[in-house]
C-alpha cells in the first residue's frame, strides 16, 4: 500500500505525469512543475479523497504561497489538478 509520505516524496523528485486538465490549470494559474515538486517536499497536511480517489498535498510553492495539489495513483502518479487555496476561497 502507498502511504501519503510515499506519495509527496514522489511529487518532490518529480516522478509524475501531469494530466491535460492540470496543464491547463498549471498556464491559467503560473504554477510551475517546480512549484509541484516544492508542494511535495514541504506538504504539511497529505489525505486520502476516497470518494475521488485522489491525495491531497497541501503545501507550499516556490515561493512560500499555499498550494494545493490532487494527484492519483493509477499505473504512474499523476497530477490531476494544481490550485492556490486563496483563489479557490475569492470564487466562494
């Protein structure tokens, strides 16, 4: 079984693939491949989203700005979609 220390160690190395839908939100957004690794070396809160199957790396970019990234686990690790929590609560 995976663990979620698994997952963001594999998020920080860069051993993902990033699904269409988070490239488009990587350019919409300006989060950079970077800002994903460096959300997976400093993910301080990581769950499991068992009814979307995904994790949840709450994290920060290279900056220091919160960033949050869903990835899933199928035959490799992919990027479903990147965002920035204070942009996420501006739409609400």
């Amino acid at each position: 079984m995976t663990t979620s220390k698994q997952i963001a160690m594999r998020i920080a190395r860069g051993d993902f693939l990033v699904t269409i839908h988070a490239f488009h939100r990587q350019q919409e957004r300006a989060i950079s491949e970077g800002d994903i690794k460096a959300c997976g070396k400093t993910a301080r809160h990581i769950s499991w989203q068992s009814e979307q199957e995904t994790w949840r790396l709450d994290g920060k970019d290279t900056d220091g700005s919160p960033l949050t990234v869903i990835a899933a686990l199928e035959d490799d690790l992919l990027i479903v979609t990147v965002f920035r929590p204070e942009m996420n609560r501006k739409k609400r």
